[in-house]
C-alpha cells in the first residue's frame, strides 16, 4: 500500500507457543485445517513454503498491568 507504514500493538494470546521472534505469515487455504496454501496473490511479498511473509512478531509473557482503555 502507498503511504508510510503502519505499526499496530495488540494483546493476542497464543498460550502454546514458545516465547520469542516469530515470523507473521498468510495462507489462503481451502479448508480451516489445510496448511499448504490453496489461492497465490500478486504480491511480491516474500514467502516461505507458500505463505506470505508479512514481518515479525516478539511473544512476550504478558503483564500483570491493566491494558490501557
């Protein structure tokens, strides 16, 4: 998109997966359980074993402080 990029933080639970660097990616499968990608996009986006790459996310422990309103 043209424009200067957008950073967003956002608390998202994923309580089974390890802490630290993890690659954010995208797939368009067929079906919910489908891990290989179903639908390509015209993008030239970088992509690992057919998902698209879309940056870095840092799984933290989540804090004891109230999320701000």
């Amino acid at each position: 998109m043209p424009g200067k990029p957008i950073a967003e933080k956002a608390r998202v639970l994923f309580p089974n997966a390890p802490l630290g660097e993890h690659r954010l990616a995208l797939a368009l499968t067929r079906k919910p359980c489908d891990t290989a990608p179903h639908v390509r996009l015209g993008t030239d986006l970088p992509m690992a074993d057919g998902w698209y790459v879309l940056g870095r996310i840092d799984l933290a422990r989540p804090s004891t402080a109230a999320p701000p309103r």
